[in-house]
C-alpha cells in the first residue's frame, strides 16, 4: 500500500486494504494494523466495534469501516 | 489470502460468463455504468470485460474523486502550499493532478513543503510534532474517506490542536449519478454500485436509481468475480422486468451502513450549496464543508484562498469520459499528448481514473485488436 504504486490510489475512489490487527490502544482509539504487504499503519477504530489483535478490518485513509467477518465471507 | 484468492478462481468466472452469456438478449446492447473508479481499476486489472458477450458494453463512471476535483481547487490548495511556513498535506495522487500553473508536486519542486500522507491522522501527527508551524490537510474523496477526515477533525478539536487545518474537498455519490441521470446523452441500463462507499452509505441512497429511473442498480466487490455476479445480476434484472437495489457485496456491506460513520460526518461535515465537478460542472448540494463547529479548523476560513475557476484545457476530453460518453482511447490527446507520465487531465492521474486504466491495461489489447 504505497502512493508510490501506480496500481493503487490512497486517495480511494473505493479501493479499501483489508488490514489485520496488530495490537490496540483502547484508550486513544487507535490499532496497529498490518497490510497484506507487512507495512504498518495506525487506524481509527471508532466507526467498529470492539477489535482484538487477530481480526481483519478494511481501512479507507487510515479509517476502519467495517470489521470482516471470516464466517460470512460467502460469494 | 482468504477474502481474495476465492474471488479470483478462473472456472468459476468462466462459469459465470457463461451464465451472463445465458442472460442476455440476442440483439440488445446492454449498457452497464460502473459508477466507482476502484471497479474500473479491477475491470481492466483482470480483464473482466473479456468475459463479456460483445453486447454488454460497460460505462465508466464519475467515482474518482481525483479524476473529479476541477483545476481551480489544486490551484488553492497550490496557493495554500505556498503560505510562509505552512506544511501542505495530501494523498500521494493528488500531488500529480495538475492545475492552471503546474502540480503540488511542482510547488514542492519550488520549494513549498508539501508532504504525502496516507491518512488524515498522518496530517495531525505532522501538526503535533511542528507546532510553531500550520499544517493543511488537503481532505479528497467520497464517503470512504469522508468519516476519516471527520474523525481527525474531532480528534484535533478534542485535543485542542491549533496548527492544523482542513481544506475540504470531499463529495457525495448520489448528486452525480443524478445528474449522470439526467443527462441527455447517456443512455444506460444500470449500474454497478459503490462496494466500500456503499460500506458507508448503506444501500437505501441508492434507491431513486430504481424507483425515479427504473433502472437496476447492484451493489458490488472489487474482485473480479464480484463484478462478474453483479452485472449478472443486473442482466437478470432486466431480462426478468425487475428493476432494484441488490448487494451482492454483502460480506462487507450492511444495508443500513456503518451508522457511527454517518453520525461522524454529520457532527463535522455539512452541505455545500453546489460544488464544481470537473467535466460534470456545478452540482448541486454535493460537496461538503466543515459544519460551523468545526470553523476554527477550517483552512479557506482561516487563509485567504483565491478561489478562481478555471476551464479544463481545451484538449482535454475528461468530462466526456467521466460521463461514459466516450471511452479514454477516443480523446484526442490520450496515449499521446496525454499519459500517466504527463498527464493533462485527471483522468490519467489517478491509477483508478478510466484513462490510467486504459493506458495501464487496456491499450495493448486494443492494439491487438486492430493488427
């Protein structure tokens, strides 16, 4: 995920990164979260619910919009 | 990866070309707009569109938030770089995007300190650690990354964060596909919908699409055989006289949408009468602002900025293709005049913009085709 690649906007019309939770900080509400790449980016987790290390979010600009579910990953 | 490798698997997208194939009407020419630039990115990177009977023709559409923002709004976030002593912010597409006088890129080049960031949190976390200094978040996109920016403003305004700023660029999905409506020229058959902005939005905006227009409208994924379903979808909509909100990304998407998201961006954000889209023109009520709340963090209150309109460059053909009017490779001055390397309109700036894509992916096969 870098503004760097040519195939991929930040700026995101509508292209989120699924990231998974490192560790969170409950308290500024904020998680370090990992991208499929292995960089690291610290994201807002005030828009979901609960997240643990382990869970897979998709992040717009450093914002998780939804938390992914692996048991309705249905086609 | 799970989420990516099952939405990837070459037999069933054959399969499902095939039932796509079943679907249509021998005869009818099918136009299908996907509205969101990150499906025109996947279409292209997968070849999706070599799945489809020759006719199904696919549109694309307005959803760049790069590719819409007119040259008059980089030329104040340029003038904003070039306040003495600022820290000017901003994805890295935008810095390529060029205005009247050249790119933030070349106003960096000039000596103004304009810096990429991945996020609007990356923009205040410059703001804490320069706090002698302004720093401007230049804020671009639709409801993606609208509750982004609305969550760092109140961040900032928690924390009581003075240097920074927001010049706020962000837009809404619905007025353009409105006025996409509307407009005389464009004949279309439905559309594919906006996954992640949807994610946001939920799915009831975009009932007016079948219940004013008639027209089917499915929600989708970004991974190619998401697409492929969706615009199955869509052809047994039509074939079956229905017409409808589906979601067919319904992994990711709630039909309500993500609520706190819409609280967010309602506490910081509010309309702005009309905001100029390039190619598009003036729309009404779909552009945001900061709401009076957030004022003080507001940087074209608390800067001066020129706010000039400016025409987009004669040659450029941008609006016509932000409207599917028609395809990238049919401007004048695409591939030559016109490429990601030089690019004149914003269509080939951003990697989703229907011209970059083209470029990327989609000229060599047109030129197959001519040999």
């Amino acid at each position: 995920m870098s503004c760097a690649d040519p195939f991929h906007c930040v700026t995101c019309a509508d292209e989120g990164v699924a990231m998974r939770v490192v560790a969170v900080d409950e308290e500024r509400g904020l998680a370090l979260c990992a991208a499929p790449g292995g960089e690291r980016q610290s994201v807002e987790i005030a828009l979901v619910g609960p997240v643990a290390p382990g869970d897979l979010l998709l992040v717009h600009a450093g914002t998780a919009l939804a938390a992914l579910d692996p048991t309705e990953a249905g086609a | 990866m799970k989420y990516v490798d099952e939405f990837r698997d070459a037999g069933i997208g054959r399969v499902l070309s095939g039932e796509i194939l079943a679907a249509v009407e021998p005869g009818r020419h099918y136009k299908v707009m996907e509205v969101c630039g990150g499906h025109t990115h996947s279409i292209y990177k997968y070849g999706v569109d070599d799945l489809l009977p020759a006719n199904v023709e696919l549109v694309h559409g307005p959803g760049c938030p790069v590719c819409v923002i007119p040259m008059g709004r980089v030329d104040d976030g340029i003038a904003l770089a070039h306040e003495p002593g600022a820290i000017f912010t901003c994805f890295g597409d935008m810095m390529r995007v060029p205005g009247s006088r050249g790119t933030l890129l070349e106003a960096k080049a000039e000596g103004a300190d304009v810096r990429m960031v991945y996020s609007p949190l990356d923009a205040l976390r410059i703001a804490k650690a320069n706090p002698d200094r302004e720093t401007i978040f230049f804020a671009i996109g639709f409801e993606t990354t609208a509750p982004s920016t609305a969550l760092t403003l109140m961040r900032a305004k928690a924390e009581g964060v003075k240097n920074f700023t927001v010049m706020c660029n962000h837009v809404t999905i619905v007025p353009p596909l409105r006025a996409l409506l509307e407009s005389p020229d464009l004949r279309l058959d439905g559309f594919i919908g906006p996954g992640h902005v949807s994610t946001v939005v939920g799915a009831r905006p975009f009932a007016f699409i079948p219940a004013q227009y008639e027209k089917p409208c499915v929600i989708a994924g970004f991974e190619p055989l998401d697409i492929l379903q969706a615009i199955h979808m869509i052809l047994v909509q039509l074939a079956e006289g229905r017409c409808e909100v589906e979601n067919q990304y319904t992994r990711v998407v709630p039909y309500e949408g993500n609520r706190k998201a819409l609280e967010v961006m309602a506490e910081v954000f509010e309309l702005r009468p009309h905001f100029e889209w390039r190619g598009l023109g003036f729309i009404s009520q779909s552009g945001l602002k900061l709401s009076a709340r957030y004022a003080e963090l507001d940087a074209e209150l608390r800067f001066s900025v020129p706010g000039v309109r400016v025409a987009d460059p004669k040659a450029c053909q941008c609006g016509e293709v932000l409207k599917g009017v028609i395809k990238p490779w049919e401007c004048k001055v695409f591939g030559t005049a016109c490429t990601p390397e030089r690019p004149i309109g914003t269509c080939m700036v951003s990697s989703e913009g229907a011209c970059a894509a083209y470029y990327n992916y989609g000229r060599f096969a047109r030129e197959r085709e001519v040999v």
